[in-house]
C-alpha cells in the first residue's frame, strides 16, 4: 500500500523493529493526552463536561474546546492555556523512538526527509477533486467533515489518500450507505473492514471493549456515525442557501467483486489510512 505512517514506513525499510514502534506508541499514549484528557488534568473541567461536549459534536462541527467555550465552561485563555500545554508535551513517534534509544537525532532527520519524499505522491493534505465534477465544493465539504468526525468523534489517527474516480466500488466487511437528496443527489458510502467497525463502536458508545456487542449493534454504530457526518453535511450546506435532504442509513455487505458503478453516476473514491492491516473507504456515488 502506498500510504504509510512513519512508523510503518521505518518497520518496511528494516530500520527499526516491529516490537521498537509498539514500545514507542505505548510512550505515545502515556504522554500525548487528548484535549478533553488535558482539560481535566489541568483541573479546568470535569469528566461530566467532556461527555456532555463530545455529546454536542454529534451535530456541530466545532472543535471540542470551542464548543466548552460556547458552553460557558471553558474562557478564551483556559483554551489556549490547554492548546499550548498539549502543544508543549506532544510526542511525536520519531521522538519516542529517539527516547527509547532505536533512532539517533541524525537517523530521525534522514529518514523522516525520505518519509517525506516516498509519501508525497499519495498523501493529500486537503481535500482536492478530479477535474471536472460537478458541485466539487459540496463534495470537498462531504470528505472535509467525514475527517473532521473521524478526529473529533471516533478519535483516531489517519491519513488521507488523494481522491480519485472508480467505476467499482472495492470490497470491505460492510459499507454504511445514505442517500442525499435535494440540490444534488448522490449515496454517502463509509466502507470499512471488521477491526475499523469495532473502533467506530467503541467511540460511539463509549467502551474500552466491544466485543460481546452483536452485530447489529456494531452495524447500528456505523450507521450512526454515517449519519452524524451527513447531518452535519445538511446543516453546512443550509448555512450557504443550499438545500440537502438525508434518508436514513442502512447497511450493505458488498460481494468480493465490489459494487458495480451504475449508469449515470460518477463515483469518487477517498481511501483512510488508519492502522496497518486496517481499510476504510469514503465513496461518493453522485448522479450525474
């Protein structure tokens, strides 16, 4: 696969150890606290008030400390005092390898240079379209907010690989589908792989576990997810006069050989990079 995390990419080259970037990740999570988990380190607000933010951002696209702003829980300074501190004890993986002693200071430099190079081809730093598709801005939002909630609501990491056109809609373990109507028409497509499900359900409901959840549980986690992106979709496009309605999400489960494009669709690919060995997909099937 051409998109890689920079841990990947120095496994691949033989650089460091496979055990080496698990140590270095497990020094990651102890150090680099969430926004919410520093606010409450800090002792400026309570758990109560992270649960009833994150609750909110279900259907705002609002960074969670300025919605705590807006709540009147947070003030101007408290947030930047939280910024600056996360800012200030953030550990990248390069330097939790440096701390471990895998990678000197002259090792990290070199192969995050070559890093850089060997992703530049595939990695999109902002949402850009093919040529040539019609109402691109409404599209550039749609993929733009998927990221945001993938951030904000599902708390992870990725990275994101340039869109492109396809006339087949890949495989995966199950595709959460919703259809816009209105001033455009198209189906909002979120494929993802067995282990992607399971993390999408753990940020939904709020477990460390979701192991003895069945699977409509985890089918209904997915769809909510879709549906709180494509809500926040139809609000945006509100706000610019634009009209966009949502029906409710269902699931699919694609045969191997994927989902033919039908006629008189163009189909936009945006592939998520997440976790190795991990695939999740946002398909944009717009009618033409």
């Amino acid at each position: 696969m051409a998109v890689k995390f920079f841990g990947q990419f120095l496994v691949e080259k033989g650089i460091v150890s496979r055990e080496a970037i698990i140590a270095a990740v497990a020094l990651q999570e102890q150090r680099n606290l969430k926004f919410g988990e520093m606010a409450v380190s800090m002792g400026l607000v309570t758990s109560a008030d992270i649960d009833r933010a994150h609750k909110a951002q279900f259907s705002k696209d609002m960074k969670l400390g300025d919605i705590l702003v807006a709540m009147g829980i947070l003030n101007l300074d408290d947030l930047q005092g939280v910024i600056t501190r996360q800012k200030d004890t953030h550990l990248y993986i390069g330097e939790a390898l440096l701390l471990l002693g895998s990678l000197t200071r002259e090792q990290l430099h070199q192969h995050l240079k070559e890093f850089e190079l060997d992703q530049a081809p595939y990695v999109s730093e902002r949402v850009e379209l093919p040529a040539g598709v019609a109402n691109g801005k409404i599209w550039e939002m749609t993929a733009d907010l998927t990221y945001k909630m993938i951030t904000r609501v599902l708390g992870l990491h990725y990275r994101a690989e340039k869109c492109h056109t396809v006339s087949t809609l890949g495989t995966n373990f199950v595709m959460a589908a919703l259809d816009l109507s209105g001033d455009v028409e198209a189906r909002y497509l979120l494929s993802v792989s067995a282990g992607v499900q399971k993390m999408v359900a753990k940020a939904i409901l709020r477990e460390d576990s979701v192991e003895s959840e069945s699977a409509e549980i985890l089918e209904d986690c997915l769809m909510e997810f879709a549906n709180v992106v494509c809500g926040n979709v139809a609000a945006k496009a509100s706000q610019a006069n634009q009209v966009i309605s949502i029906n409710p999400p269902v699931t699919i489960h694609p045969p191997l050989e994927g989902l033919p494009v039908p006629p008189g669709h163009t189909a936009l690919c945006f592939p998520i990079h997440l976790v190795e060995g991990e695939k999740m997909e946002l398909f944009l099937l717009i009618r033409s």
